[in-house]
C-alpha cells in the first residue's frame, strides 16, 4: 500500500507562486510514475504533470513554462516526496489539486491517490 498527504494549497492572487507537496509513504520500493492532477468546479478531472522513477517529467500545455515538477527522497528515508512548484498563478488554475501514484513491481496495475489540496488563485 501507498499512503499519499498533500500540503501547500492555498489563497494566491493572479501572478503568484505556490509550492504543493506530496508525501508517499508506504511501499516506497513499489512506486513508479508520479503525477499531480486537478479537479476545477464543475469540470472533470485533468492531469497537469508527471514524473517518473527515472525523473523524466511531462507537462499538461496549460503547467508547461509555468510549472515544475520534481521527486526526493525525505530526509529520513521514510518518504518520497513529489513537489510542484507553481508560478504565475492564473484564476483558471483555481482547483482542488491531486497526488497521483502508480505502483509498479508488487503494486503493478494499482493506482492511488491524496486526499486534495486546494488552490485558488484571486483575480
């Protein structure tokens, strides 16, 4: 199993930065791609990036030149911590933002997520 806690959302106005964290913990030898996706008001669910075990990113077209994605180990070992650092903050980037992992090895096939950390971005 992978445990997954968000932090970092928050009140930003447009032009702002924000940095979100995610912190797997569990299985960690298990975890392959990492992904952060966003769910706006009324709208479906989006991917914006990924990273994977080797730290080959990928962006959605709106995170790309905006965003940044990246993957570490916790100091104490006992996490894998995803980061995705946003800068100039649009009002369309309002949403509640979700840490994505999918297993590999023994937790091939599963999927797992965070409980969702908002952001929104005032005009």
């Amino acid at each position: 199993q992978v445990q997954l806690v968000e932090s970092g959302g928050g009140l930003v106005q447009s032009g702002g930065s924000l940095r979100l964290s995610c912190a797997a913990s569990g299985s960690m030898r298990n975890i392959g791609v990492m992904a952060w996706y966003r769910q706006a008001p009324g709208k479906e669910r989006e991917w914006v990036a990924h990273i994977t075990e080797d730290e080959i990113t990928c962006y959605s077209d709106s995170a790309l030149g905006r965003f940044t994605i990246s993957r570490d180990f916790a100091i104490d070992g006992a996490k894998i911590v995803m980061s995705l650092e946003m800068r100039d903050l649009k009002p369309e980037d309002t949403a509640l933002y979700y840490c994505n992992v999918r297993g590999v090895k023994y937790l091939r096939g599963r999927e797992f997520w965070g409980q969702g950390t908002q952001v929104t971005v005032s005009s």
